[in-house]
C-alpha cells in the first residue's frame, strides 16, 4: 500500500468513525430523553439501562451506517478537492481509477464488517434489546390473543377464537382440510390444550365431519390428542422476530415455514436478501460520493456535504419502498429488494463519465 492509500484510507476511516459516534450520541442522547419516563417508573438501575444501550448500540450502528458512509465520503473527499490535493494527485500521473482504490478497500473493510454485524452481531443484541423493549417500553405482547388463523401445512387450517398463552389453552376452535378448493374435513371443538407431557395437542368436546363427494360421515368425542406442526410459540406472533435471528437461524425459520406452506414466507425472505443487499451498498455510495464531491465546487464543502444528504436520504427512501413492496407483492422479491443498488450504480457510473479526470 502506497503513501497516498494510507492517507486517503486513514481520513477515510477516521472519519467514518468519527462521524458515526458523534451521530450514534446525539440519537442516543434524544432516545434517552423520550424513555426516561419508562425507566423512572419501572424504577430501573443505571446498569439495567447502561445494559440496554449497550445493545442498542449495534442496533444503531446498522441503522446509521449507510448515510454515515456517504457523508463521510463527500466530507473526505470535497475536502481533499477544496485543497486542491485531487488536482495535485491526478497531475502527478496517479489515474482517476487508482486514485479510487483507496476508498474502495474502506469500502471493503466496512461492507464486510457490517455483513458480520447484521449476519450475526446485531441479532444476538437485538435479542436483549427487544426483550428489555417489551418489558418496560413497548409491552405489545398480552397474555391472551383472538381470532387467530394459521396454517399448518399446504391443505391444513386452524382457526382458534380465543388463546391463553399463560396456560396454553385455546377456544372456539376449527380444524380445515381443504384440496383443490374442496373442503374434505372439518373438526369443531370447543378448546384445546398444549399437553407438555406428550407434546402434542388435545382437542376438548369435538365434532368431526368428512366429506366424500356427497356422503358426509360425522363423528363426536370428548377428547382427541392430535399432533399438529405447531407449537405454543406460534401463537406469540413478535412482529420484531427478524431482528432477532442470525442468518443461520433465519434460513432455518424459512425453511420451517415452507414446510409448513405458510403464507408470511415472503416477509422473511426479504430480510434475507436485504442483509445480502447491504454491505454492496457500502461500496455503492462511497464510490457515489467520490464522483459527487471530486470536483472543486464554489459553494465549499457544506454544499456538496448538503448534497451528500440529499442523495443519502433519496437512497434510503427507495430502499425502504423497494423493501415494502417485496413485502407486500412478493413478486421478484430479489431484483425488487436489489433494485435501489442497481438503480444508484448506474447513476454513480453516469457521474463517473462526468466527471472531469
């Protein structure tokens, strides 16, 4: 590695650091400020809290690491060009190409830590933090639910009106067969209950009905055990359960849920491609920022850092729509979740052209 690549590398990361612990403080300084009123009235100690934000820090970390690299690309970079230090290097001989290897291997190193961070890292603290969350903050999970509908495999249906998890016992329950939009079976019951014992499930004052083309046979009982692809934890629905897998347990819960043919597969697939997806868009923006803020400009540094902004929160917006859209059509979940990082690597390559070398 040349002088010139270790001073460009070392702004460039120092910077980066610089300017994700100074954001990552001011965020958890307003973070506090709203929960101090949870944490004085569960009257929780200052390490419980300390504990807290200590894996609330990864968490945040992930959240802010895009904008904090392109703005601390632009910042390195309208700098170097402001001193004219671009000039200087591309007239020492030094190509526009090269004069990029430097940010590309600080790039590199942050798109592969950050594929670490939130492949494995940031699930493990985001386990801690959502607990501490549900606990004293958010506490959106009761002990009791309604109407719920699951399906257990490709032509199996369960329909409980009323679930106690504190005693795992449900009401009002309906048990569906259905092929080729026939329904072949359907057992009534009035409750049913975990048996840990067994582990499996038990139906209370049952009515059984099996359809034949027209012949119809229906029988009754007391008691039936059942053993059903379900287990109590399934009726806890935890609408935060994405952050809190690693990817090894993420394709293990996508692959529980193809076998069960459920419907929400879509939703965990998108969090798989998108952690894929991330730490390329780390390459993508610094490279962006590199062209954007390369050229001497007369409204200084603070312009083009504006424009750093501007572009960042252009590109987080078409993620998060692009991310919402594979969650809710489910049709080409990878290019539509890929889609901001082709969309911007084509315009990084457009302003490359343009740019003067």
């Amino acid at each position: 590695m040349k002088l010139l690549d270790r001073y460009i590398l070392k702004k460039f990361l120092f910077s980066f650091l610089f300017i994700l612990c100074l954001i990552i403080l001011i965020i958890t300084l307003i973070d506090i400020t709203e929960k101090n009123e949870y944490f004085i009235r569960h009257k929780l100690s200052f390490r419980e809290i300390a504990d807290y934000y200590y894996n609330f820090l990864p968490f945040m970390t992930n959240m802010v690491s895009p904008i904090t690299i392109f703005i601390t690309t632009i910042f390195v970079t309208s700098r170097l060009a402001q001193r004219t230090e671009i000039i200087a290097i591309l007239s020492g001989g030094v190509s526009f190409v090269r004069f990029l290897v430097p940010y590309l291997i600080g790039a590199t190193f942050l798109a592969i830590f950050n594929f670490m961070l939130i492949g494995w890292i940031l699930a493990d603290a985001n386990k801690k933090r959502v607990a501490f969350e549900i606990e004293y903050v958010d506490s959106p999970y009761r002990s009791s639910s309604r109407n719920i509908h699951i399906k257990l495999s490709t032509d199996t249906y369960l329909y409980v009106g009323y679930y106690r998890s504190y005693n795992g016992l449900g009401t009002d329950v309906t048990l569906e067969t259905i092929r080729d939009n026939r329904l072949m079976e359907k057992i009534s019951a009035k409750a049913i209950r975990w048996v840990e014992e067994s582990g499996q499930w038990q139906l209370k004052d049952w009515i059984c009905r099996k359809i034949d083309g027209l012949d119809e046979h229906i029988t009754s009982g007391k008691a039936m055990d059942l053993t059903l692809n379900l287990h109590p934890e399934d009726f806890s629905i935890n609408p935060k359960l994405h952050e809190m897998l690693t990817l090894t347990e993420l394709d293990k819960h996508i692959q529980k849920l193809r076998e069960k043919g459920t419907d929400n597969l879509n939703f965990f697939l998108t969090e798989k491609y998108v952690r894929y997806m991330s730490p390329f868009a780390a390459i993508i923006l610094t490279l962006m920022g590199v062209v954007v803020s390369a050229r001497k400009s007369r409204g200084g540094v603070g312009l083009q850092i504006a424009l750093g902004f501007i572009l960042a929160l252009i590109y987080i917006a078409f993620f998060l729509f692009a991310r919402g859209a594979a969650n809710v059509k489910g049709n080409n979940l990878l290019l539509t979740i890929w889609m901001p990082n082709i969309v911007f690597s084509i315009i990084t390559l457009i302003l490359y052209k343009l740019t003067p070398k």
